[in-house]
C-alpha cells in the first residue's frame, strides 16, 4: 500500500479520537455548569440530601448518554480516506484532483492495474512526500488553543462543581444509603408504641447543615407541620401530649429529611383497685395503717407490708420490693395479694403485664424503715468511780430508755477479778416501760470486800424486741474498798529522814491506767476484722506499757516496800506485775474479755500497794512544793513578759486595715479553739480522769491563753485605749487560767464555764475590732479622697493664674512651672497609693478594691498625669492659655477620681462575716439564758430568788439587744433597729415591773436571729465569688494598674 495511503488512513483514525476527547470534555463542562447553576439554587432555596442526589444522578446520567450517543455519532460519521484527501487537495492545490483520484483508484481495484495509474500513483507519492498530512487533514474546529481551552475550563469547572453544597448533599445521601443509616439526622425514639393518653417527646439529632427542624405528622388524614424546639446541643425536641390516636412522622430540615415513623397506641394494662395494710410488730404496740394507693411508707423495723390489689382478668402482676421479686397469690378473676417485710430501707413497685406483652411500671415509692434502737442504760449516781470501807455500801441510781420497752436491767459485779452473780434490778411484768429510773446499791460486805479489793461494776438493759431482744451496757464504774492504813515505822527513819526525801513517785496515775485498760477490754466486743485487730495491738502494747512502768517503780520503790508488812506488800505488787503479764498475754491470744479477770486483780493489787505506800515517812515527805515554786517562777515570769508586751506595743505605730484583719482572723481562730477546748470540758465533765489526762487539759488551756497574751501585746496603744480591746482580752486570759486552773483540778463542769466566759469575751473584742477595720478603712479611703479632692482645688487656682497671665496679667512662669510639676508629683503618689490600697482591701472587702481599681484605672485612661505634664511644658514656653486649657481638663478629671472614691468608700458593707457570725452566737446566748431562768424557775430552785434569775438574763438580753441594735445601724435595717431598741429597753423597764416578759423576748431574739442569718447567708454567697480572687496572688488587674504606674513613671524620667 502507498505511503500517502497509510498516512491518511491514520489521519481519519486520529481525527475521530479527537473529536471523543473533545465531546467528553464538553459535555463535562456542561455537566459542571449545571451543577454550579443548581447550587447556586440551592444557596438560595436549600435543596435536601435526596433531591441533591436526585439532581446529580439525573444531570451525570444525562451526560453520560449524551456522551455515549456522541461517541456513536462520532463512530458511524467518521470521515472517509477521500474526504481526508479532497481536504489535503484543498489545501495544496498543485495535486489538482490526483490524490483523490489515486484513492478511488486503490479503493476500487486495489492498486494501479496500468502504467497511466502507476505513473499516477507515482507523481502523487513525489508530491505527497513533503506534505504534512496531519495540518492539512485537521478540520478548522480542532485548533490546538481551542481545544486545549476547553479542556482546562472543563476541568476548572469540574473541580469547582465537586466541592459544591450540592455534591457534598449528593455524597452524604449515597453513604447513608450504602451504609444502611441517616447520619446527618437521627430521629428517636422512631416508630414506638406509647400508651393511650400519655406524653410522647421525639427528639432529632442535627450533624449537618442548618440548624432548624420541623415534625410533619399525619393524623386522622390531615398533615400538619410544626416546628421544634432547638437546645444548645444540637438536639431538637417536640412532645406531643396526651396522644389518644396512632399517627406517622417524619423529621426534616432545609437540608435534611428523615424516614417516616410509625407511633402506635395501645391501652396499657391498669390497676383497678389497690390496698395496703402495714402491720407492726406486735411489741411496738403501733397502731396498723391502711392505704388505698401506692405511697411512701413509713413503717417500724419488722412491719409486715401486705398489697392487695385488683386488674383485668387478663393482665398479670409482679410485685418488686427492695430490688426483689416478691411472690404473689393471683386469680384467674385479676385479684392478687401478697406480703413482706421491712427489715431496712428500700423501695417497691408493681410491674403489670397484659396479654398483648404491653408492659405498665408504676413509680418506685420509699420504703423509710424506723429502725428498733437498743436500749439506752445509765448509772447515774454516783456516775464516777469512788470508794467505800469494806463495811460501807455505796448507793446507785440508774435510768434506762428504750424507743419501744425494756424487758430486763441487770447490775453485774466482780471483786478484784472475781464475778458475782448479776442483781436483778428490774423484770418487767406488767407491760414494757420506755423508760425507767432504778434505785440499788453495792453492799460491800455483802460481797466479802476487803481492803485493797477493787468492785467493778456496770449495768446491763434489755429491750423487747422480738425474737431476740437487744442489749446495752452502762458505763463501766469502779469502787475502792479502802480503811485507813497507820503510818508505817521502819528501821533508818530517822537516818532516811534525814537526807533527801525519795523520788516521787506516782502509783495513782498506774491506777487510772489500769481502770482505762478494764474499760477498753469491755469495750472490744464492739470491733469486728481488721479493725478489731488494731484495737487489740493498742490494747496490749498499752497493757505492756503500764507493765514496764510497774516494773520501773518496783524497783525504786522496792527496798521500802520489802519493809513493809514483812514484805507481804512487796510481793503484792509482784503479783499484780505477774497479772499485768496474764492479762497481755490473754490480749494478743484474741482473748481480751478473758484478760479482764487478770487487770482487775492487778487493780486491785496496786490499790493496795498505793495505800501502804502513802502511810510510809518517805512517802510523806515528798510532796509537791517543787511545782508550787515552778508556778510561782512561770507566774512571775508571765507578768515580766507581759511589762514587756505593754512596753513594746506602746512603741508601735497606728496599725492598718490588714494589720487588723490579719489579728481579727488570729483572734478568730482563738475563739474556734476556746469552743473546741470547752467542747472538751463538756466531754469529759463526769469522767474519770487520771492526772495525766487533767494536766494535758490543763496544758491545752494554757497555749490558747499564751497565744491570747500575743494578741495582747500586739494591740496598739491607741486601740486598747479608745475601744477597750485590751480590757476584753485580759478579762478573757482572766477565765482562761481560771478554767486551766480548775482542769487541772479534774473540775471539768466549773472548767466549762470559765472557759465559756472566756469565748464570749474574745467575741466581743472581735466585734469591736471588726467595727474598727470598717471605720480605719473608711478612713483611709475618704483620706484619699480628700487628697483627690485637695488637688483639684490647687489645680483649679492654678488654672485661674495662667488664664490670669494669658490675659496680661503678671506671673512667674518658672514658679508656676514649678508648682505644676509639684502638683503631678503629688498626683502620681496618690495613685500608687490608690493602687496599693486597692491591693491589700482585695482581701478584706473584694467590692471596695474593685472601686478603687477602676478610679485609678479611669485616671489612667483620661491621662491626667499626661495632662499636668503638658501644663508645667506650656508654662515652661509662657503659653499660658494652652496650660489653663491643660490645668482645667487636668481639675476635671481630679474631681472624677474624687466622685469615684467617695463610691468606693460607699461599697463597705454594713458588717462582715465574722461580725455577723459574732453576733448570731451572742444571740444564741442570750435565748439560752432566758430559758435557763424560765427552766429555774419552773423547778423552784432552792437558794435562789426569781429577781437575781431575772436581772442576770435581762442583762443580757439588754446587752445583746444594744448589739443588734448597732447592727441595725450599720446593715441599714430599720427591723434590727427597733428590736435592739426593745431589748436593751428591758434593763430599765424591768425595775417598775414594766419590762418584757419571757414570752415576748424570746421571739423578738428569735426574729433577730433570722434576720442575721439572711445577712450571713448572703455574705457567704458574696464570700464564694470571691473565693478564687481570695486564694490566689494579687488580682491581674491591680498588679498591671501599679506595674503601668511604674512603667509610665520611669519613662517619663
């Protein structure tokens, strides 16, 4: 075949490629703009997911058979070789028609079949050689820019279409249908059944697209559409109430469409009739209670609990009752019944079921069990441990209780480790009493006592509880069966006499120990696992401590006692060593009940020693002259400190607003100490303490007093003379180490009240000195508002001399210029010191220090030290009238930050917290002391005259009345106000017989202490806001107001 043949054989092949590529990149180019088009349309109009699929499928299907009808056009219309030759001919007309000719020659017989035609073939094949067939076969509309241009566009186009909304919709719709979900919007709780006439919400989660939902139902053939309600989480929500019919919904957004759901209604099995009978144990003598609907019960512990109830015949129930099933009896007819008990707190409810599966649950009710106590037994009288001769009897009183009855009190006692057989003291017969007050006594001879032996007893109850009845135990008391030992004379008195007198030596303090130990040994029935065995490692460590101290003061003691009784006591004190050991080693066996036989005989032993100890001439000589002398040296001691004290602080200079605050909340932790060391005299008042105990007591006091004495001393001068502080708290320190005093004597009762006297003196100074860091910071604030105000005025007059020297009148500008830098100087301490101010009130009163830093943040602002600076520089170059433009902005802005101090001062709150809280317990007291007197003389108290009664509480009430009446003042209270006007009035009135009575104070206290508490609610909120401010370093704000001071104040310079 000829060359020129093949040539434009592949001409045609090539053109018909190019004419694909062409059709493909229009048609996506097409497709592309549509696309644009319709999300510009949907940018308008939002289009949902489905219908943006919907458009994209249609338009890429569309496409894609265009495309393809295309191509086949393209196919079927291909251009021929002699098309393509007659096109080359064209364009070089020098072939005239011989190419053309030449191809219908080849395409009819299939070459040349003469030499005419091969001299044809050849004269066409030489000027076809240099012919470049692919530029003169190419039709005009395949140029190689145009078609170039229209595939960039076409991609172009198709990049900026696939990342459409419309795209993204189409995409996301596809997902959700391959994946089988609607992520963009989820729909709960979807096609549900709900009961006839109850509450259905439906709720749709919104991922994608708008922000906005609508419900569309369908109900009884009409379709309504509503809107739903949007939260902050995305979530829509729309209830439909009491929904009677069954309905189909759907959720939709502009974008975004849901299924439809189907809410069915059935009618959910109901309780027709319901009884419930709650009766108590027949010991609690409560009455039965009867309910005919579910309820909170409240019912005694063991209380059979009976339902008994009626439903449809075709409906089951289960009832569930503290988390279980509990069985029931039913009828074919719906009845049912059953019944539990109540042992403990818990819940029930019934479960009903009918044949359709429908279940209905109805609410979980309380079950609030009243629980059956144990008894409560106490030994009254003598309520310590005492002592008797061995002939003596020792008279008890004891009162028992119970919330529903006692059945038996039993009094149990041993003689130096010997049981007896327990007394009965009271068996009821006749019914069970709640409470009981029983008379007995401990006979000692009775119980063959002897000297030395030591009669441990308690006292047992039993209630009537049903089948086991439960048990207390008093209190375990001790009795020292004692006579009175002759002195013991023995061989070297008068040698021993006359040397050093011996160690002193204190077996009381054994005693005391032993006693504990008895107690604690009761006491260990209480513990259970791994508790009980920590308790009883303390137990026997502390049983081999007083061992060891034994042994200790045997040793010294010894020589003596071997001389004693012919050394009969010497052995007696072994023995109880050797018990001390039994009793140890019972302990560490798990036994410790055991180990109260062998504890008790040491007791006993130890008594015995201690009695014929203290009738020995060395003994006697030992005595306690040497703490005498030391409290005399520590009292002296104390008032050369306290000279001292008064000496230093009269030297001191005026204390600040913190300084006080920072004492007041010293002082205020004195006060939480003296109530913790005064709730200590209460727990131990009645107890028996060993020495060691009392002077620990004694001690704990003595801190609180000696940190008191350094509030003392820290006291300005000028606050103890003008307000009393020092007297208040040398009265307090006064009670202190009256109540240390009376510790340490084992009076806690008398100890109690010292130290209650002591408290309510502290009260009063904090009260007083939280009234004064109101008043000083008051004081401080308006001082530097005056210092505000002040300046104004002197800037003022200053502006009056250069508008004066401006008009032609004289002046120095050099003095002027001088004066006006003076002022700026003057203007920029006083807003350090605003700054500073601000700073350290955060921490006493937040609002104040908020006002003053935003004065001194204002002044900043409005540039009024820039202002005075460009005054003194216009003075400087006689432009007077441009300094009294300056000079009067500058007074301006001066008389602002004054306004502005005079707000802060007025942000101080009427009283603090703990002025507040002072107040609230000064009430307290004084309530409490109008009861005390009432209570009195109620009972007729011997020795007392109902004036004296009546004149000490009225002093109080008149006291604490001129208290709430200067709260009153101070909190802007017109209530308080006139309650402390009648309160303190009750002092005067009461001597003409006109004064309040007992039944108008009390009230009148009781309404002042709840208006107090609403102050002291709201202060506390207050408090809580702050709190974050309070425990953290100065506040931002005020540390960037004084470092921009310095800052502006070193660039100046």
């Amino acid at each position: 075949m000829p060359e020129f043949l093949e040539k434009l054989k592949f001409q045609s092949r090539l053109l018909v490629i190019l004419l694909t590529i062409l059709l493909v990149f229009s048609i996506l180019g097409i497709f592309s703009i549509f696309i644009i088009l319709a999300d510009l349309v949907n940018a308008i109009t939002p289009i949902r997911e489905p219908a943006a699929w919907t458009i994209f499928l249609t338009t890429a299907l569309v496409g894609l058979v265009t495309t393809l009808v295309g191509i086949i056009f393209i196919l079927r219309r291909r251009p021929k070789v002699g098309d393509i030759a007659r096109l080359v001919e064209t364009r070089h007309p020098e072939l005239k028609e011989s190419l053309s000719t030449a191809v219908e020659i080849q395409g009819r017989n299939g070459g040349p079949t003469g030499e005419l035609e091969e001299a044809l073939f050849r004269s066409v094949a030489a000027k076809t050689a240099e012919i470049d067939f692919r530029r003169a076969s190419r039709p005009k509309v395949l140029r190689p820019a145009a078609v170039l241009l229209i595939i960039a566009a076409s991609f172009i186009l198709s990049d900026f279409a696939s990342k459409t909304d419309l795209v993204e919709k189409a995409r996301y719709y596809r997902i959700d249908q391959v994946n089988g979900e609607n992520t963009g919007l989820t729909v709960e709780p979807g096609t549900v059944d709900v009961p006839r006439d109850s509450d259905l919400t439906i709720a749709a989660q919104i991922n994608r697209w708008e922000r906005r939902a609508e419900i569309v139902y369908e109900i009884a053939g009409l379709t309504k559409t509503y809107p739903m309600t949007l939260r902050s989480s995305g979530e829509a929500e729309f209830t439909f109430f009491g929904v009677e019919e069954p309905f189909e919904y759907h959720v939709q957004t502009p974008s975004l469409i849901s299924e439809s759901y189907m809410v069915n209604v059935y009618d959910p099995p109901e309780l027709d009739s319901i009884k419930i009978e709650t009766i108590p144990p027949e010991y609690t003598r409560e009455e039965p209670g009867e309910f005919n609907r579910l309820v909170d019960l409240f019912v005694p512990e063991g209380s059979e609990i009976r339902i008994n109830g009626q439903t449809s015949p075709r409906v089951s129930t289960e009832l569930r009752a503290f988390g279980d099933a509990v069985s029931l009896e039913t009828t074919g007819e719906g009845d049912f019944s059953g019944a539990f008990e109540a042992l403990d707190d818990g819940t029930y409810q019934l479960v009903l079921t009918n044949d359709e599966g429908r279940i209905a649950v109805t609410p979980l009710h309380e079950i609030d069990v009243i629980p059956d106590e144990p008894p409560t037994i106490e030994i009254v009288e003598p309520g310590k441990d005492t002592s008797a001769k061995p002939d003596g009897a020792v008279p008890l009183s004891m009162f028992a209780a119970d919330d529903y009855g006692l059945s038996k009190v039993e009094l149990h006692l041993s003689v130096s480790g010997l049981p007896r057989s327990p007394v009965a003291v009271f068996d009821a017969k006749d019914g069970f009493p709640t409470e009981r007050e029983m008379s007995s006594a401990v006979e000692l001879a009775r119980l063959s006592a002897e000297h030395g032996d030591v009669i441990t007893y308690y006292a047992i109850a039993w209630d009537n509880k049903e089948p086991e009845p439960q048990s207390a135990r008093s209190d375990v008391f001790f009795i020292e069966a004692l006579v009175d030992v002759p002195d013991q004379e023995q061989e070297g008195d008068q040698e021993s006499g006359s040397g050093n007198p011996p160690e002193e030596i204190d077996l009381r303090a054994i005693i005391v120990e032993l006693k504990r130990l008895i107690r604690q040994s009761h006491s260990s029935i209480e513990y259970e696992g791994q508790e009980r065995a920590d308790f009883l490692q303390t137990l026997g460590a502390d049983i081999n401590a007083v061992k060891n101290e034994s042994a200790t003061i045997l040793t010294k003691m010894g020589s003596m006692l071997m001389e004693v009784e012919g050394g009969v006591i010497y052995e007696v004190f072994r023995n109880g060593i050797v018990r001390m050991d039994d009793a140890e080693r019972s302990v560490n066996d798990d036994q410790p009940i055991e180990a109260i036989p062998a504890l008790e005989e040491a007791l006993s032993n130890i008594i015995l020693v201690e009695s014929y100890a203290k009738s020995l001439p060395q003994m006697q000589q030992s005595g306690g002259q040497g703490g005498e002398q030391s409290e005399q040296k520590s009292s002296a001691q104390n008032s050369q400190e306290q000279s001292e004290g008064e000496s230093e602080s009269q030297g001191q200079s005026e204390m600040s607003a913190s300084d006080m605050q920072e004492m007041l909340e010293d002082l205020n932790g004195l006060i939480d100490q003296q109530a913790q060391q005064n709730a200590d005299y209460r727990e131990s008042d009645g107890q028996d303490l060993g020495q060691s105990e009392m002077r620990e007591m004694e001690s704990s006091q003595k801190d609180i007093a000696d940190k008191l004495q350094k509030q003392i001393d820290a006291f300005h001068q000028s606050l103890e003379e003008s307000y009393g502080l020092r007297q208040m708290l040398e009265e307090s320190k006064t009670e202190m180490k009256s109540a240390g005093s009376s510790a340490g004597d084992g009076e806690m009762g008398r100890a109690e009240r010292y130290g209650m006297r002591a408290r309510e003196s502290m009260i009063r100074a904090a009260g007083v000195l939280d009234d004064r860091i109101r008043e000083a910071t008051q004081q401080q604030i308006q001082a530097l508002a005056s210092r505000a105000e002040a300046l104004g005025q002197q800037q003022g007059e200053a502006a009056k001399a250069s508008q004066s020297a401006a008009s032609g009148g004289t002046g120095n500008a050099a003095e002027m210029r001088k004066e006006q830098d003076a002022m700026r100087g003057e203007f920029e301490q006083l807003q350090a010191d605003i700054a500073r101010e601000a700073v350290e009130m955060d921490s006493i009163f937040p609002d104040v220090a908020k006002a003053l830093a935003e004065a001194a943040q204002n002044a900043n602002r409005a540039n009024t030290s820039g202002e005075m600076q460009r005054a003194a520089n216009a003075l400087l170059y006689e432009r007077f009238k441009r300094a009294t433009r300056h000079q009067s902005e500058a007074q301006g802005q001066l008389s602002e930050l004054t306004a502005a101090l005079e707000t802060a001062k007025g942000e101080l709150p009427g009283m603090s917290s703990s002025g507040l809280q002072n107040l609230l317990e000064q009430i307290g007291t004084a309530r409490r002391s109008m009861e005390g007197q009432a209570q009195e003389r109620g009972e007729g108290k011997e020795g007392q005259t109902g004036g004296e009664g009546r004149n000490a509480a009225q002093e109080a009430v008149s006291d604490v009345g001129k208290r709430i009446g200067s709260a009153g003042e101070a909190l802007a209270n017109q209530s308080l106000v006139e309650l402390g006007a009648n309160l303190e009035a009750t002092r005067e009135a009461d001597g003409d017989g006109s004064g309040l009575t007992e039944a108008q104070i009390v009230p009148m206290l009781d309404q002042a202490s709840s208006i107090v508490r609403e102050y002291l609610r709201n202060e506390s909120v207050s408090e809580r806001l702050q709190l974050n401010r309070g425990s953290a370093p100065p506040p931002e704000q005020y540390r960037r107001l004084v470092e921009e001071y310095f800052k502006n104040l070193a660039e100046e310079q």
